[in-house]
C-alpha cells in the first residue's frame, strides 16, 4: 500500500494542496482567511499527506497537547497526541490508506519516545475501534427549557457579580479561569494561543445565523474573577459554548444567569455526563440530555500510559494485553499502584485480566469502567475478584469530559 500511495511528511510549501483536500474531503470550500489560520496552527512537521503521483489524496495530523488525567490525591498532566484534520478523498476510499496512516502516526510516536497516549474525536463511532482507540469519555447534549429552568430554592449563588466584557479585555480573564479550571478536570487539556483563536473563532460561517460571541464572568466581591461563559443568541436560542468555574458559587452564579437571560425561550450546552446543572434545577426534567461519545483515547506505549496516571484505590494486577495494530505492546505487564507510587513492568506472571489495548484506552480517563466492558464480554476476568477491583482502582472522582475538540474552525 505504501508503494502505492506513499506516505510523508508535508512541505511548508505543501499546506494549500493538503488544505484543499480535507476540506474538500469534509464538503467544505477551503477559504483564504481559513489557509492564514491553519498556516500558523498546523504543525507541519507533525502533519502526513498520502500521495497518488503528486496529488495529495489522504492526510492526518498531531497536535502536541497536555491532558489532564486521573491522581490519587489530585488530577495529573500528562502530554497527549491530539490526532486531527484526518482525511482521504472520496475517489480514493477502502484502499487502505486510512490504515496506512493510523499506522505510521502510532508507530512514529511510539520509536521516537513521544507522547504515551492519542486521543481524538471521532466522526464515525465505527471506525477507530479498528486501531486501537476506545471511547474514554462521553458528552451530555443538554436542552433546556428556560421556562421551567429554575434554580432550586436556597441555592448558593455566592455574593459575586456577573458582568460583560469585550473580547479584548475578555481574553487574559479566560485565559487564568480556564487554566485553573482544566487542572482538575479529567479530560481537558492545555490551551496555548493557537488554541484560543481556535476556540474564540468568530467569524460569520462559526455563528450560522447567531450573534458575535458573549463573554459572561463572574467576578468575587474582592476583584477575583471565578468563572466564565462564553455564549451566542441565535433566534429565541442561547447556545452556551463554554463554562468553566473554578467554585461552586461562580458556576451556580453564571447558569442563573444564562437561565435569565430574557427573549430566550431555550438553551443548548454540550457538557459532562455527570454535569452538576441538573443538581441545580428545582425541575432536573427542564434540561433534557442526549449522551453520546466524546473523547476516544489510544494507549501508544502501554507501559508509560498506565505508570502516567494515579488510581483511586492501591492495585496490583497483571493485564495480558493483545494489541494487533501496535504489536509492540502486546504481552503481559504487572501493574502495581498504591498512591503516588506506580509501576508497570513486563512479566511473565500469570494473567489477572485479559483484554485489547482498546479497553485500556477506553478505561483510562476513569470514565468506562472495566466492569462494564467486562459485562460486554470485552475484558475476561482470568482471577476472580480482579475486574471489580481493577475497575475500581482505574475510576475517577467525576465523569472525564473533553469540552472542546482537536481540530481548528478554520476552514
């Protein structure tokens, strides 16, 4: 396949061509306010392009980020591969070329020692349980009805106020509230200044029909500021693009004020599964969720990813894992855990728990739990006992959620 459609890296030189084709492969037109953002985004040095002859017809890319995951005490950081913008032209589908990809990306990660877990938002479920990838945390499609949104009598609204800020004076206040806030929670990752265009991206084909973005905060008595929410109206909709509050105060202050805000009849919010809004309503039926997946997570180097992250409960287990598309980590390993302390070791102990690198990427957020993939048939429990304890050990406090994607609005 290879000999085919050869793969490499993209040329600075190259970035039009490449452009065109995902977004031609994604029915979007490619615009020139779009090639200037993506040419000081897209790491070019991280980006492969398949080649038929000299047309560019498959691509993929990484963006280096910092995810934050499960600690023992407190959430830890740890580098991810966050895979984007992965692309094949329709004149050139089931030729293997997708694969070949996903196979070069893992593998180059792997030999060069670099980031020990990739994550990516899927958008078809059906396709990268192939590679390896399983689904490490979902998204709560929530639709309100303003109406009967109201908040539970006797709620702690704090003594805050929430004020309106213009984008320039908005971007260093959510900037220090985000950072915070992603600190300790599982799921989020780091925001550098590429990213923020990304995530502020404002133009007319963003808004479909709404208004310019809102930039809602939540300022303590003593001048701190505490939370955020970023928002647009459309029609007689609000549509929340972001909370983020780093107390319980400032996150029951600002959806108060999301709920109040008047002309509006509904509200949609993409959050967590476990998003402590429906807590907050008098009516818990006001706001109605849609759950589907969100994050997909990839173990590159099985040893490195499980000594990465902390457990909730001390382990000692050993995993045989089977990994077809990364050979490499395919074996027996011994993990033991207990606090701050892990290791992950090779062994040729007998196995505790037998199951593909797919469900350890899909446990590891702390999100899926092992004892439902088990009741799936999906990990074999080889030592009785071994999967409530090994679920246990590998959940975390909350529910992991993911509240942007990779890939950069643009095209």
């Amino acid at each position: 396949m290879t000999a085919t459609y050869p793969l490499r890296t993209i040329g600075a030189h190259e970035l039009d061509a490449w452009a065109r084709m995902i977004t031609t492969t994604y029915g979007q037109d490619w615009s020139e306010g779009g090639l200037r953002n993506a040419a000081s985004s897209i790491e070019p040095e991280r980006t492969i392009a398949a080649y038929d002859g000299e047309e560019i017809v498959g691509g993929a890319s990484i963006y280096g980020r910092v995810m934050t995951v499960p600690g023992s005490a407190a959430p830890v950081a740890v580098p991810v591969a966050g895979i984007t913008l992965v692309a094949v032209l329709p004149t050139h589908r089931r030729r293997g070329i997708l694969t070949a990809m996903m196979r070069k990306q893992l593998t180059d990660l792997y030999e060069s020692g670099g980031e020990p877990i990739a994550a990516l938002n899927a958008a078809e479920a059906t396709i990268y349980g192939r590679f390896g990838y399983g689904i490490a945390s979902q998204v709560a499609e929530i639709q309100g009805d303003k109406r009967f949104m109201a908040l539970r009598p006797g709620t702690d609204l704090g003594d805050g106020t929430i004020r309106l800020l213009g984008r320039q004076e908005a971007r260093p206040l959510l900037e220090k509230v985000y950072d915070t806030a992603r600190r300790s929670g599982v799921g989020w990752v780091d925001r550098t200044e590429k990213f923020w265009e990304a995530r502020l991206a404002d133009g007319e084909r963003v808004r479909e029909g709404g208004t310019a973005l809102r930039f809602g905060f939540h300022t303590e008595p003593g001048g701190e500021v505490t939370g955020y929410a970023l928002y647009r109206s459309k029609s007689r909709l609000v549509q929340i693009i972001e909370v983020a509050a780093t107390t319980r105060q400032s996150y029951a202050a600002l959806w108060r004020y999301l709920i109040d805000l008047d002309a509006h009849a509904e509200l949609t919010y993409d959050g967590a599964v476990d998003e402590p809004l429906k807590h907050l309503l008098a009516d818990p039926r006001a706001a109605r969720t849609t759950v589907i997946d969100n994050l997909w997570v990839r173990l590159v180097d099985v040893e490195r990813a499980l000594e990465a992250r902390r457990y909730s409960a001390s382990l000692d287990l050993v995993l045989e894992v089977q990994d077809t598309f990364c050979p490499w980590n395919a074996g027996r390993y011994h993990l033991r855990a207990n606090g701050e302390s892990v290791t992950c070791e090779r062994t040729q102990a007998p196995p505790d728990l037998r199951l593909t690198s797919a469900e350890l990427g899909a446990a590891y957020l702390g999100g899926t739990t092992l004892s439902s993939l088990a009741a799936g048939g999906r990990v074999e429990e080889l030592r009785l006992g071994a999967v409530t304890a090994a679920s246990l050990a590998f959940r975390g406090e909350r529910e992991p959620f993911h509240p942007s994607g990779w890939a950069f609005p643009a095209f």
